[in-house]
C-alpha cells in the first residue's frame, strides 16, 4: 500500500507509522476519497454547503448551535492557532476538557488547521498527560480552564510541550483561546491534508503500563461513518444523538461528534453523562440514538419502570462491555426494539461486529460491519470450526497503526487484527463474545468465560451488578470469584450466597459457578461505564 500525498510540514506522525510489512490489510473497496481531504471541513463547512446551516448541530451547556455557527466557531479558533499559537501543519495539539461543544469545536479547529489531535479526558493526571506528551512529542495542548491545574503540571515537567491555552469549555468565550478567536474572520483556508495523513492518534484505554497511541487518518474518521453509522444505524438528520462515552475514546468521538456531523444530524453533550442525566436528555431532546454500556441500560430501565419516557429512542447501541442476554431481553420487552450490541477497538477506531435493527439475537455480537471480515483462529492463526472459542481476528476499511511501537507486531498477523477477544462464530456466521483474552478463566483444566457466569448471574433478581474473575487458588489454579452489588434491600448473606452458586449451576454448566462470593457496595469503573476487572484482581 503506498501512501498518499501530504500536507504536514511536521513529519513527525508519518515518520512514526509502523513499516508497511506489519500493516494490516486494508479492505478500502467503496471508501473513496479524494487524495486531499480535511475531516474538519467535510463535518462543518461542508454541511452548510449542502444545505444544513440552519440545523441544529450541537446541543450542551444550556446553548444549541447550528452547523453555520459551528462552522463560523471553528473557523476562527483555527485562525487564532495558526496565526496567534503558531500551529504547523503536522503538530500535535492534545485536548483537554469533558464532553463539551467547547471541546467539539477545538478538535475540528485543530483539525482544519492540519494538526494532529489527542483527546483526553478529566480524569487523567499530571503523570498520565506527559505520557502522552512525549510518547506523540505533543507541542500544544488546549486546555478547559476549569481543568488547568494537572495539565499546568505537566507542562512544567515536559520541555516538548511549547504552549498551554486555556478555553471556556462553558462556551461563554471567557478564556484566552476564546477571547483569541472572537477577533477572527468566520472564513478560514484549511489545510489541504492529504486523505492518508494522520489526523488523530487515539490513545488506548485501560492499558497497564506504557500507553500506545493508535494512528488514525482523515479517511478513516469519515470510513466509520460512511461505513456503520450509514450501514448499520441508518443515521438521518432528524437524529438527535445522546452518550456516555468521553470524547476522548474513539467510541465516544464516533458516536457523539463524527456520526451526527456527518448527516446534518443533533449531538447533545452532557459533562456529567450519568444515566439521570442522560434520561434527562433523552426526555427533554426527544433523543434517537444512545451510545452507553449495558451497566446504564439497566438504570434506564429502571427509570422505565417509575415512568421515564424514552420511547424516543429508535437506536440503543450498547458497547464497551458485552451485552448480557438479560438486559436485551428486558430493553426488547420494555421498548420492543432491538438493543445493538457492538464490538469495537481503538486500534479499529469504532465498531466493526454489530446485531442489526433486522438482524438481532441475544447473547450475541451479531455480524460483521460492512466492509469488514472477521474469522475466529488459533494460537498459529488457523482459523478454529465453528462453535469453538479462539481469538478474534478482523479486517477492513480500518485497522491498527501504532505509533512507533513494537507491540505492531503483536497486533497484527498476516494481515489480520488480533483484536485481543476470544469469540466464538455459530453455523449461521453470527458471532459471540467469550471473553477478552485475558479474562479466560482456566480452573481445573476447564476454559470458563468470565461474562457468560456474569450474565447467568445478572438473570437473578437479588443481583443488580456484578463482575467476575478468575481468583488463584492452590488446588484448581484458579476459581470463579464473583464480585456482586445487590440490589436495594438484598442482604448479602451465607444463605443467598448458596441461593446464587445454585443458580448459576441451574443456568449453565455446573463447574462455572463461582466458588467464591464477594459482596460489594459498588464496582471500579472507567469513566465510560466499564468495570475494571483488573482493579478486582488485584
């Protein structure tokens, strides 16, 4: 694969992708673009070309923007980092500030003005942030006023990162960057960008250790929507969009940013995405489609059954964790529609396995997203009979390029992307998450999958929560440990401890039950709603 034509100035990002020998296979059949291309542009300027200029874009912190003054916003904060910061094209500009317009609008600034963004959230700290500052030789970062302090931190420890500007993340224009741009003309000459250069380096969640920042062109921001939000949720502009996932995910950035802007439809952005908020929103806003994890959906539906209206909602697409077969059920009883379980991966940038609004089953990951192969294979990369479990592997429009790191290696096979899940794919070509690779539990010989217990136990009226492990053990090598919050007025004793171990040997096979039962007031959690597992295990 060769590359397109560049516009970046600073080499940097180009210089750090991987060799081409440890790249997947691209799958780019029906995403054609052009050799120059501004993902910015296209989701803003763009749009009011179109015709869009008097709808309704964004939606947060008491205000509604049209895409004319999203347009007209950018355009003048990508003067003030050009002209006032001295921005090149090629830099990297890392983001700092919850979901926020503010935040929306400084991304596809920085975009235009040919830079490369790092979007990250509130809940990083001092020694977090200079990770990724000098892994990606971050120049500038935009800061939310009210968040300065760690990022001020940083700065003092990192000699790379040349500038720090404050911005209104409350969108009153009260702060350096905002009171730069309100000088500026509302037309701006974006970069020319060419469509394979970098426009994003997504860092990866979770990640113990030494973070990697997955490369992430032009092209691909618009391949995700042009690729599942078209194919799978049939994004209109009459859509009003709601969410839990930071921005600063990949998720989050699709679902919440991308998708919307692309179809001249509404995102709403909460700071606090908590599910009273997002009901809040959804009820207000009439919202269409919601982005959140299955531990939300289980709020909602409690809120369902004191009177909340969400019946607004065409689209619920649960991702982040696996939907346990529970939930749907209930959401299907509840809304009767479907709730779109999905798997995606920042290396992938968003979802490339989902259930369909017409093709949908429990328990279940569904199908590949169009333009994407998926196969399930061994440790030697052949590819395992159906109805076993293996490791996932998947291809397509998108795929992983890590930023100077040998863990490419690792991530990639013959072409493929070794997602780090083990799944399992049925007769009919549907696929089923088993468990994330290293949440295989191994007990006594047997292959037992962390979820499938979790969902059996989900499926108890006593449970309201609950995350399982693998916990060492002298005899086994390893026993199931549940780890379960109650719902209100539950007492967790011996009793029900039984009551649950009997249960779950009732609903699936007996040697999964957890012989081990720790009741807890709650779970540690990412600020997008996934427990943290590892947190449990250590």
């Amino acid at each position: 694969m060769k590359l397109g034509a560049t516009a970046h100035t600073d080499t940097f990002t180009r210089d750090a992708l991987p060799p081409l020998e440890q790249w997947p296979d691209f799958l780019l059949d029906g995403f054609d673009y052009p050799d120059h291309l501004n993902a910015g542009v296209e989701l803003t300027d763009a749009m009011v070309e179109r015709g869009f200029g008097d709808r309704t874009a964004l939606i947060g912190n008491g205000r509604q923007r049209t895409y004319k003054e999203l347009t007209d916003w950018t355009n003048r904060l990508a003067h003030a980092l050009v002209e006032d910061l001295g921005v090149k094209p090629g830099n990297r500009i890392l983001i700092r500030s919850a979901n926020n317009p503010a935040m929306v609008a400084c991304w596809l600034a920085a975009t235009k003005a040919g830079a490369v963004v790092v979007n990250t959230m509130p809940m990083l700290r001092a020694a977090e942030l200079k990770k990724y500052v000098e892994k990606a030789q971050i120049q500038f970062a935009l800061c939310d006023t009210r968040l300065m302090e760690e990022m001020e931190t940083c700065a003092a420890e990192c000699d790379v990162l040349e500038r720090v500007v404050g911005f209104d993340g409350t969108s009153n224009h009260d702060a350096e960057l905002d009171r730069l741009a309100l000088e500026k003309p509302v037309r701006f000459e974006a970069v020319q960008t060419g469509r394979d250069d970098v426009a994003l380096l997504g860092f990866t969640s979770g990640s113990t250790g030494e973070p990697k920042a997955t490369m992430h062109f032009h092209r691909d921001l618009l391949i995700i929507a042009d690729g599942y939000a078209r194919d799978v949720l049939n994004v209109v502009p009459e859509d009003i969009f709601v969410g839990s996932p930071p921005l600063a995910f990949t998720f989050g950035l699709g679902g919440l940013a991308i998708f919307p802007l692309r179809f001249g439809a509404t995102a709403t952005l909460l700071e606090q995405a908590t599910p009273p908020n997002m009901i809040e929103i959804i009820e207000k806003y009439r919202a269409t489609v919601c982005f959140t994890a299955p531990t939300a959906y289980r709020v909602m539906l409690a809120a369902m059954e004191e009177g909340a209206d969400l019946s607004s909602l065409r689209a619920a697409v649960s991702a982040g964790e696996t939907l346990p077969k529970p939930v749907y059920d209930d959401w299907m009883a509840k809304t009767g529609k479907p709730m779109l379980d999905g798997i995606g991966a920042t290396e992938m940038l968003h979802i490339f396995i989902s259930n369909r609004f017409d093709d949908h089953r429990p328990a279940c990951t569904g199908k590949p997203v169009g333009g994407y192969e998926a196969k399930v294979v061994d440790d030697e990369g052949n590819t395992v009979p159906d109805g076993e479990v293996g490791r996932l592997a998947v291809r397509g429009p998108t795929g992983c390029r890590y930023l100077n790191d040998d863990r490419q290696a690792g991530y990639v096979t013959d072409g493929w992307n070794i997602t780090g899940d083990s799944f399992i794919r049925d007769a009919d070509g549907y696929f089923h998450f088993a468990a994330r690779n290293d949440d295989m539990i191994v007990s006594a010989g047997y292959n037992i999958a962390g979820p499938e217990v979790e969902a059996a136990l989900l499926a108890h009226d006593a449970v309201s929560e609950c995350a399982v492990i693998g916990a060492p053990d002298a005899e086994r090598g390893h026993i199931v440990e549940a780890h379960i919050v109650l719902n209100a007025g539950v007492v967790g004793d011996a009793a029900l401890t039984r009551a649950l171990q009997d249960h779950v040997k009732a609903t699936i096979a007996p040697y999964k039950y957890p012989r081990s039962i720790i009741f807890a007031q709650s779970l540690p959690k990412t600020q997008t709603g996934k427990i943290q597992r590892f947190r449990l295990r250590s």
